[in-house]
C-alpha cells in the first residue's frame, strides 16, 4: 500500500523513496506548534462531534460512520494500491465538500500535487465533490491576548485568482502508471539530481555514492558554487588545482580553495585577513551564539507566524589580560524577556562581538526583540552594531583550508582548529537542542538537571568554537 507522500518521493528521487521505506517513522516536528491541528480546525470551523481520523485507522471506520457526522478530520481512503487522507470533509446531503489545509501562506507544485491527486481518488471512488476549498495561515496575524483561529486563518476558493477546483482539475495526473512504476521498482543506479545537494546534502549521499567518502580533500567535487564541477569530474579531473578555468564562475572563494589545492592544503589573503582581524582587535571580544524555537503557530503576546523565542545563549568574553570568561543563559517559556535582559548585564559595554552568520541569526534575533521590547531597543541597536560575522573570513575566500572539503559551517572549522568533536556530545546539533528544550518546556522530566547541562554544554562548545576560530585566524596572520 502507497501514501501520497511516497509518491512526492519517488518524483524526486527514486533511491530516496527506496530508503524512506527501511527508515523509522518517529517524527519530530521542525516547527512547533503548542495548539494540536485537529484543536485548530474545530475551534475554526465551530465543528460539533466530529468523525476524527486516527493513526492506522481503516476506510470501513469512515464508511460506518458517515452517516453520523457533518464534519470530518482526515479521514482515511484506499483507491486502489494508493491510500490516503482528506485534511477536512463537509458532508453536505450526499455531496461533499474538501479542505486541504496549507500550514504556511504560499502553496508549491508538490502541494498541488497531493490535491489533484486527492480529489481524482475521491471521485474514483464515487464521492461527489461539490466544492474544493483552501485554508492558509494569514500572514499578517499578530497574536494578542489569545489566539484567534478566525484571525488566524485565511480561507479561499481560489488559487492565483482561479478557481481551485478548476486548477486541480485541469492537469490530470497518471496516478496509476506512477505506482505502477514504483510496484517494479527495485533498485535505482544512483544519479546526480539538484535534490542530492539541496539546501543541504541529501542524508543518503554517501548511500549512493559511496566512493566519493574517499575523495582527496582538495577534490574537485568540494569545489563551492560551482555549477560545472560534476562535468570537470567526468573529464578526469580530480584535484581543484587542475580545474578548468573556463567552466569557474570565478568567485574569491573558488579562488582560494585553488589556491589551497596549489598551496598543499591551506590559503590565506594574509593582507585582507589582517584588515579584517584589525577590526576585532579592542578587548574586551565577545563570542555569542544563541539558541531558538520556531513558531507555527504564534504562543505569546506581538508574536507572527513562524517568529521564535530565544530560550538560550552562551557568551564567552576574552579580557584585556587574555583571560576568557564564561555566561551562559537558559530559560523556559515565554522567555523572551528574561533572555533580553540577561543579554544586556552579561555583554560588554563595548568591544566587538562575534558570531557565525551573525546577521542572519544573532543580528536579527536582536531587531526581533528590539521591536518587541522598545524600552531596550537603543541598547540593542548599540549591540547590534558592535557584531561581526566571523563566517566572512571563509564565505569571502579570504581564508581556505582544504580539510574544510567544501564545508563552511563553524561545527566543521571547530574540528580543524581543535581537538574537540561535536559527537562526543550527548546534544550535538541545532535541532536536537531544540526537541530537547521542548521536552523541559512542556513538561518537568526525570531527567531536567541532565538535559540542561547537556543544552549548557552544547551552546557553550559553538561559543567557544568562534573563540578558537578566532585564535586560529591570528595564528594564521602572525
């Protein structure tokens, strides 16, 4: 039996559908949302004792039960070898009307896609569709006091003012030739796709392509933005110093990871590399980073979809006598407060402050909590002048060693640099701090004293690691 989801799948990629099906299916939400889905739609649509869809429910369950409901909550179906689920059904008489709902304000192809196929199974199986409808977020909602779902949400008929029923309809999909071919799917070769490196590297990339886990270092595939490096690899070219320059776009950084592979292993524009460190050379230097929730849903007073609360930061300050010391902050709930205020009695008066991609993170947090809080908005502002992005150095080519192997993030420079590893921690990642501050913040777990260190020791080590960087980078000048 296949879900629609397995389909989505298959589109993108054929070897990423073979593994889902061997992976396990615990899954933990990137956004978090306090208020349930189905608590949403009920408040919203002022539904009364609804048929409520539950996991590994049957369609016989919905078959039984449709006679004694208006209102239904993902109700499950079988078409065939396919089965899925409607988001929200209005039984109307004998005809029906369909909700997909949309957690977000913008609907993509993939979206339209479960639609059409959604609404062609339904009527396969001798449901009469009457109306299609579909309910997004409103992005222009501010939560204050409580939330309002009528607020919260939009409803339409349309979509890019065309009716929605007439959109899903006009393309059909061959939902039958697609799961016939996924039925005599056994195995894929592997090739490469945009989706093996989209937004970041597919978690089956070494699966498929094992070999390339023994690169060199300075392998031409590590090259950065680099359109062409497949087709130079395909040429027989291995190392990024043999590179064709004709199919370079030319940017400092692939400059530098050139010269890198020319240099045996390390580059730096020492000049420009100085002037940059000269900018950071007043004591006290701050090293900050910060940890946060998303919101789906907004939880707390001026919040918007999607905004965050800082529940975490860690702060390491190097003196005037070369000595390091340590703050660290770690809150619960609607924090935001506590946070900004902490922030202002442990950071400096003035010296710079760093931060990796600091104005995409730290910088915007602190705009964020600026207009939250304008009684401390001109000492944010004051703050938010004194940050620099300490990822400048590698993101602008002005230094590159090739142990980097393409990779720019802070976690990758710490394992360079030092000897200290991220996987010798019990939290070693971003979201693994967030589910695990989620675990403190709903409840008071057994083990809340051990999973707070384990925040402490995670958000400290990515404060500490631009230290190190930091040290690294003058080593590298003098």
């Amino acid at each position: 039996m296949y879900h629609i989801s397995d389909i989505k799948k298959y589109l993108r990629c054929g070897r990423l559908y073979l593994y889902s099906r061997e992976e396990d299916s615990t899954y933990n939400a990137y956004l978090r949302s306090d208020e349930t889905q189905n608590d949403l739609l009920v408040r919203y649509f002022r539904m009364e004792d609804p048929f409520i869809g539950i996991r590994n429910d049957t369609p016989d369950r919905f078959e039984k039960e449709r006679e004694l409901h208006e209102w239904f909550l993902r109700p499950r179906f079988e078409s065939g070898s396919l089965r899925f689920n409607v988001p929200v059904l209005h039984r109307i008489g004998d005809r029906y009307d369909v909700y997909f709902v949309y957690y977000n304000t913008s609907v993509k192809d993939l979206d339209l896609l479960t639609y059409r196929i959604t609404i062609r199974s339904l009527k396969r199986l001798g449901y009469d569709i009457q109306a299609v409808y579909l309910l997004s977020f409103n992005k222009d909602y501010v939560y204050h006091d409580h939330l309002d779902v009528d607020q919260l949400f939009v409803l339409n008929d349309t979509y890019k003012d065309l009716p929605l029923l007439d959109v899903i309809s006009k393309e059909d999909f061959d939902t039958e030739k697609v799961l016939k071919e996924m039925d005599e799917l056994k195995e894929e070769l592997p090739s490469k796709k945009r989706a093996c490196r989209m937004r970041s590297l597919c978690q089956h990339y070494y699966d498929c392509f094992p070999e390339e886990k023994d690169l060199p270092d300075d392998s031409i595939l590590f090259l950065v933005s680099s359109a062409n490096k497949q087709k130079m690899y395909e040429k027989g070219i291995v190392h990024m110093k043999d590179a064709d320059i004709s199919l370079l776009e030319g940017n400092p950084l692939q400059y530098a990871q050139i010269r890198a592979s020319k240099n045996g292993g390390l580059f730096a524009d020492r000049c420009l590399l100085k002037s940059y460190l000269d900018t950071l050379s007043t004591r006290p230097v701050s090293f900050i980073d910060f940890e946060w929730d998303r919101y789906l849903v907004p939880a707390y007073e001026g919040m918007k979809l999607m905004d965050v609360v800082c529940f975490e930061f860690a702060l390491y300050i190097l003196k005037e006598d070369n000595t390091l010391h340590k703050y660290t902050f770690i809150g619960t709930g609607d924090c935001r407060k506590e946070f900004t205020e902490a922030l202002l009695e442990y950071l400096p008066e003035e010296g710079p402050i760093l931060a990796y991609n600091a104005m995409g993170a730290e910088v915007l947090r602190l705009k964020e909590l600026s207009v939250l809080y304008p009684e401390y908005a001109g000492r944010l502002h004051q703050i938010m002048e004194r940050f620099h992005d300490l990822a400048d150095p590698f993101t602008e080519g002005m230094v590159y060693s090739t142990k980097q192997r393409g990779d720019l993030t802070l976690k990758k420079l710490v394992s360079i640099v030092s000897d200290l590893s991220y996987h010798d921690l019990d939290i070693d990642n971003g979201m693994k701090a967030v589910y695990s501050w989620r675990d403190i913040d709903k409840g008071d777990p057994p083990n809340k004293e051990e999973v707070l260190s384990n925040l402490e020791e995670y958000c400290s080590l990515d404060a500490y690691g631009l230290y190190l960087v930091y040290r690294w980078l003058y080593k590298i000048v003098s």
